[in-house]
C-alpha cells in the first residue's frame, strides 16, 4: 500500500494551469539571461577576480570573526564586514538577479583549515544573498559536501547523487533563489559542471514547442516531503512581465503515493527541456577557491560523471542555498512550496523549530543516508 499524501491545494481555488505563458518582450528582443555559449568562446567575462588587497580583507574579515568567537550562523554581512569589497560584491549581486544569472568569483585562496574556509564561504556569500535555505529539515544541515566521501559504505546505489562520481542530470535546485558552491578540489577526471540558460531555452521552446510551453505552464506533482508523503500541484514555469521562471528538476516530480502519475506529455516535456539544456550547454571554467553563484530561476545545472585520483585530493563542492530579501524575484503563490520548506513559511529563513542549524565542517561531519528523492535531486531528505 503506498504511504498516505497530502496535495498542497491551489490559492483561491485556481488552476495552475491558468499561468500566462505568453512574453512577447522576450521573444522579440534580448535579455542578458538569454545568452549562448558562443557569447563566452573567446572571454570568460562570467569570472570576476578578487585582487591580493581584496583577499588581504577577506583574511582579516576571518580573524576578526575568529577573535569574536563566533559561530557559523553569526557569520552575517555585520559579523563578517568587508568594506572595501562590497561594491564588488554588489556587482556579482546584481548580475546574479539582473544580469546574465551567474558569476564565479576567483582569487580567494583556500585556508588549509576546513573550518575557516567554511567560514570565509559563508562571510563572502552572506553580501550575495544574507538568507540562507535549509538543505536538511531532518538534521538542520545547512551546507551540504558534494563529494564522494570515503567514509560512506552505502553502496552508490544507496546514496544521494551528490555523494557518488556518477553524473547529474540537467535541474535546478528547488526552493533557493540561489546556488553557491565553493570549489575545493576538482576530479582527476571529468566531473565538469554545465548551465543551460532557461531565457533561451523559453525563447526556443516558444518557437518550435509551444506545446511543451503549455504542458510546463500547466500543474506538476512537487514532491515536498516524505514523511507523510506530501506534494503540491504547481507550474514548472512561470511568465511574468518581465522574467520567466523556470523550476526544473526531474527528482521532485512525483513517482510514487497517490500523486498524479505523469502524462506522456509532461514525459515528453522533460526530454525536449532537457535536449535544448544540451543544446544551449556552457562548461563552467572552475578552479579550486571559486565560488560559483547560480540563480536557480533563470539557469540549469548538470554535471558530467567522474573519476577521483588515487592518491590526492577528491573531487569536493560545498554548497549554499542563498535569497536576497532585497533583489529576489516575486514567487507565485502556487510555486512557494519548496521555498518555504527551505527558508520557511515567510521566506525569511526563520521557522524551523526544534532543530538546530548545523554547519558541518567536512563530509564526515554528514550523517547519510538512502535518499528521498531520486538521484538526480538536489534535495537530501525533507
């Protein structure tokens, strides 16, 4: 017998289907966030880099967060001051929200103490986004280490996808406006991470696949919890008047409870989303100390499978779920349900009783377990 569900009803009774998935503004004219992988062949104008005096600051914004004896969670744009580059900051702020939808910020160097460079992560990105998502309602994680850690003895097919070598299909994190990684170390083979630009990929799906237009506007089974099962009947896309927002990720789509079972046409929808993602592909160009800022509404990310050296450093990621109260887009109603498992029911990152926030220093630091949601997820457990 399947688990019992609960369907997150619709607002004021209307149908998700109801969504306007008309933008003439776009497919007439250019929007920064509907760039192509040829706009990046011969510049990397994606990459802004932190000078030594800039990287001198972060380091001194360190001991002073160190001398205070502050914890993680204080770890705030007033506990981690960085003057002189804030206006730098600001910039990547609002190329993330307004520009082409992602920047890798370069020249920070790694510490060789992982809690310090936990630390600096966490300083650097609270000017990107000040709230952060839980990634873990059960255990309060609020970072997570991409990684294939050696201490696991699940077997690969026990584990969550971003606890194995194997690759990640085309998604966007559901519930976070925006994804930050901090790159620590790279595989010694493969492992490449991808984004696709939604914008463009709205502009081509407009043109040839109208259809899948209206099959994406339309209501989708969100998988939100486990335990009970819960989901919610929501658009994966959205047009607004001036931006699109596309939420995509083929783990949360309901596969199992009493939820809808998907039609051909949604089958179909995820294939042609996910071809055009290849189509409109871009490899990251990341080196150990990038942060990387994604915005989840405008941009996909996959990535490649991969083999760890032998002896040396394996591939690792940490990653942050942020929201900028100040910049971040309006979210329809119908499409706040992961938002709100992930910074609450205000969206203000507060409303998580009962457990506390954690910041677990290094993989060994994350209890693991069989995943919630399929492999392909970025979501751990609910």
């Amino acid at each position: 017998m399947p688990a019992e569900s609960t369907r997150t009803a619709l607002p004021d009774g209307k149908d998700a289907s109801t969504t306007k998935c008309s933008i003439p503004w776009l497919q007439a004219g250019h929007h920064p966030m509907a760039w192509k992988p040829d706009d990046f062949r011969y510049s990397h104008s994606y990459v802004i880099e932190i000078n030594k005096e800039e990287e001198r600051e972060v380091q001194e914004g360190l001991n002073k967060f160190l001398e205070l004896g502050l914890d993680g969670h204080e770890t705030t744009t007033g506990g981690f001051e960085l003057p002189g580059l804030k206006d730098k900051l600001l910039q990547v702020c609002h190329e993330v929200h307004r520009g082409r939808g992602f920047v890798i910020v370069r020249g920070l160097g790694l510490s060789k103490q992982d809690a310090d460079n936990i630390t600096m992560f966490l300083g650097v990105s609270d000017h990107i986004g000040s709230q952060r998502g839980r990634q873990s309602k059960l255990r309060g994680y609020m970072i997570q280490h991409i990684t294939d850690p050696t201490t696991l003895n699940t077997a690969y097919s026990q584990r969550h996808g971003i606890h194995t070598p194997a690759d990640l299909e085309w998604h966007t994190d559901m519930g976070p406006d925006i994804l930050a990684l901090h790159v620590r170390s790279l595989a010694e083979e493969g492992g490449d991470t991808f984004i696709a630009p939604s914008f463009t990929i709205y502009q081509e799906l407009v043109k040839d696949y109208p259809e899948v237009v209206e099959t994406l506007c339309g209501p989708w089974p969100i998988q939100l919890s486990t335990n009970p099962i819960e989901y919610s009947m929501a658009p994966l896309l959205h047009v607004g008047e001036d931006r699109i927002l596309l939420s995509f990720d083929p783990g949360r789509l309901v596969h199992r409870s009493t939820a809808p079972l998907l039609s051909m046409e949604q089958k179909q929808a995820l294939r042609v989303v996910a071809d055009l993602a290849d189509k409109f592909r871009l490899r990251l160009d990341m080196k150990p100390g990038d942060m990387v800022f994604i915005n989840q509404w405008s941009t996909l990310h996959s990535r490649a499978s991969y083999v760890d050296a032998k002896d040396g450093p394996r591939r690792h990621l940490v990653r942050l779920h942020l929201r900028n109260p100040e910049l971040a887009w309006p979210i329809p109603q119908v499409m706040r349900g992961p938002m709100e498992r992930a910074f609450g029911k205000d969206g203000n990152g507060h409303g998580h009783d009962g457990v506390r926030d954690r910041y677990p220093v290094t993989p060994q630091d994350v209890v693991s377990a069989p995943p919630r949601y399929t492999a392909g997820s970025a979501a751990c457990d609910n």
